[in-house]
C-alpha cells in the first residue's frame, strides 16, 4: 500500500538517522536524501508529506554554506528547517521532542500512521516480484540476521527462484559453515549452494594491512565467486544482498565524510554482472530484526548476534595471518561461550574478540613468552549507529581471560576495551 513519507535532506547533519527513527518510531515513514535533490526528483518519490532541511556541523563545504533549491523549498508540502548550527525547533526533552515531531508530522503535514512491518513486507514482496519477473536471483547467504531475512523475505517472494550461496572464506566464526548449512538446508529448505573458498580469500589477502584494502578485496572476491557460481546455473541474472540503512550512511553521503566502506556498498565491482536486488536497504538493524519476526523467523536466527560481511578479517588487525586468524578464532568462541555461561548472550547486543599486529612480553610457566594480546569488546545499541560499553563483572573478564590465556595458542594478555562510539566504531578495522 502506499505509504506517507517524511523527507529528510541531509544538510550536513549528524543527526540525521536519529531524526529519521524518531518519525518511524511514530509510525511514519522516513528517508534521508542529499541536499541537492530537485524538485523533479522529489515527485517520483511516494506519499511524501512533508520536508525538513536539516542543517548541521558539516553545511559549509569548501567555504560555502550548502542549501535546497528555492524550487525544492516550494514543493508544496509544509517545510520546516534546522539551522545551520544544527540547533533543532524542537525541545531536547525525550517527551517534549516527540511531541513536537509528532505535531510537525502529524498535526503540520497531516501524515497518516501507516509505517509498519506488515506494509513494508507486501510492497517489498510486490517491488522484488516487479523487478525479477520470472529470472533467478543469487544470494550471498552468511547466516547473519541481514542475509537470513533478505533469504525470508525471497523466498516469499519468489520461492525456489532464489539460490542461495554459503561461501566459507576462512573468516567466519568458528563452527559457522556447518550451522549455517543445517539451519538454511534443512529447516528452512532453501536452495543452498556450499563454497569452500578459505585458500582463494587468505590468498587474496596476504600482506595486505590496509582496512578499507581488505573490504574491499573481499567484497570484490565475494561478487567473482557469486559470477563463477551464476556460471553454473541457468537463468541468474540478480544478485540479493543484505544492505542495510547504517551501511550506505556510514559509507559517505554528499555532505558527511564516510566512516568506512562496507563490503556491500564500498567494494562492488565496476563490471559486475548482475542486478541488485536490496530490500533492505532502507531500514535499521533493529527494524531488520523486526521484519525478520513479523516473516516468521526464528528467535534464534532473527536475534543472532551481528557479525561483519568481511568477517574476522576485520579482527585480525593489519595483514591477516592464518595463525593469528586462528587465534581470533578460538578466543571469540571462548568469549561467546562464557557470555552464554553468564547469561549475558541475550543481553549484549554485540561481543567479540580482536587480535592486533603487534606482541608483548609475557611469563608462562616460568619461561619468557612473546606473544599477542586478544582485545575484548561488548556493546549495546539499538541502531548501530552509537554504541555504549556493557559493564560486564570483573568475575566473567577473569575467568575468560584465564581461559584464553591458557588455551589460545600465541597469546599472553587480554584486554577490554572501553571505548563507546562514537569515538571509536564497533569494529576495529
């Protein structure tokens, strides 16, 4: 059905995503566009009710201060401006501010309260029937909550049109391959296709240290597997992929500089071969988790713990090695195992382990060791968009770091880190 839609036009603030949930938390929906969208542009868009110029730290570029066209400003839906020191026109009460939102949406541009996972699901199932047709789409299934609800969410759409291609790049967690096979073969009966590719990805990556360089190669490698695999089947002309809201802001807009490339919108091919197909795209991790329930998922599969699309190539920091990899691999079950064990696997939204470039002085039994440390991190968000630290007791970090220091080979301290984000990411690379 259609849907009525308040228009953000990024001007250069940071607040734009937090904006954007606020309006969808009231039922409306909302999507940020850059600053310099025509009006032309603005009539393909559908239900758009309102528009707010929404200003901030970074509206001067170059020296100059960056504006809509006086043509974008008279499209003839209320307008409401944030000024250029990002200063909104409405209070920084949590109740107040909704409730002045809630008059600018609802009472100002009379927008309907029609944004909800049951609408979304049926106009993404008409979009992606519209857009396949009768053609087979590719999948690029790691097990994560994004690919297993975009896999959901074909699979209504289209059934048995979608192939879905597990590729085990040497990088993923460990025990993931074979649970990501039974999950997706056998309960879910999707048409699943197994890659075991850990040689041809370690081997790409050797020596490479750079972080935007090893998404970028992995995303790159990621489509040359999904192209070979299209080989081998008929009729493949689109390629599904997990993109979500956070990915294509964090990987730079016309007027925020980009936090980091992501695999999926970054690392892409210039000749690549198919389609995409990105349902996705436009919502929030916790907006995916809710379509995931609202499609029938599982708790199991729509509350797993995310997991990067360059997998632990992002957590063994600078050049990958294989017995570093290992290490991260090793230490991250431990760690996963002993949150479980505290009953903090369901109360953290993410934890995992990092393993650094670099090694220190160490005793084990008695003798001299130089060995690596492994990072611990645990954080909460709702968006991924910030983050804060779970303050986890001092008993758990000791009984894992006593284990990990005992049973990961080649390491000798283990640290926590502290850090919310901003300033720092949820990952390191």
């Amino acid at each position: 059905m259609k849907q009525d839609m308040i228009v953000i036009l990024d001007l250069g603030s940071e607040e734009n995503p937090r904006l954007a949930r606020e309006i969808r938390a009231i039922g409306v929906y909302s999507e940020i566009y850059p600053h310099d969208i025509t009006a032309r542009e603005l009539a393909a868009l559908p239900g758009v009710k309102g528009i707010i110029l929404n200003g901030g730290v970074n509206r001067v570029v170059d020296g100059v201060e960056i504006d809509v066209a006086d043509e974008v400003r008279a499209f003839g839906v209320p307008v409401i401006e944030v000024d250029h020191k990002g200063t909104a026109p409405w209070p920084a009460d949590e109740a107040a501010r909704k409730a002045a939102i809630s008059d600018f949406v609802f009472g100002k541009c009379g927008a309907v309260a029609n944004w909800n996972m049951e609408n979304f699901i049926a106009d993404q199932v008409d979009l992606i029937r519209k857009q396949v047709g009768d053609k087979k789409v590719l999948l690029a299934l790691s097990g994560g909550v994004d690919s297993s609800v975009v896999a959901a969410l074909l699979i209504r759409a289209i059934g048995k049109q979608l192939t879905c291609v597990h590729v085990n790049h040497g990088l993923l967690r460990k025990g993931e391959p074979e649970e990501v096979v039974s999950v997706f073969r056998d309960q879910m009966d999707a048409n699943l296709v197994y890659v075991d590719a850990v040689d041809r990805f370690l081997d790409k990556l050797a020596g490479v240290e750079e972080p935007e360089n090893k998404r970028k190669i992995i995303g790159a490698e990621f489509i040359r597997v999904f192209e070979e695999e299209a080989r081998k089947l008929e009729g493949i002309e689109f390629l599904a992929q997990g993109t979500i809201y956070p990915d294509i802001i964090e990987s730079g807009t016309k007027t925020v500089k980009a936090v980091k490339s992501h695999h999926n919108v970054g690392g892409l091919p210039e000749d690549l071969q198919f389609d995409l197909v990105e349902p996705l795209k436009m919502l929030f991790k916790d907006e995916v988790r809710a379509c995931g329930k609202a499609l029938g998922l599982p708790d199991s599969m729509v509350y797993r713990q995310p997991f990067p699309g360059p997998g632990l190539g992002v957590r063994c920091l600078g050049a990958i090695t294989r017995d570093r990899l290992e290490a991260v691999r090793e230490s991250d079950a431990i760690l996963r195992e002993e949150f479980a064990n505290a009953g903090l696997a369901g109360k953290v939204w993410q934890y995992f382990t990092v393993v650094p470039d670099f090694k220190s002085v160490g005793v084990r039994d008695g003798m001299r060791t130089y060995d690596w440390p492994v990072i611990l991190r645990a954080v909460n968000t709702v968006d991924a968009m910030t983050a804060t630290i779970e303050e986890v007791p001092f008993s758990v970090l000791s009984k894992i770091t006593a284990r990990i220091t005992a049973e990961v080979k080649g390491v000798n301290r283990v640290l926590y880190d502290l850090t919310p984000k901003p300033s720092g990411t949820i990952e390191w690379e």
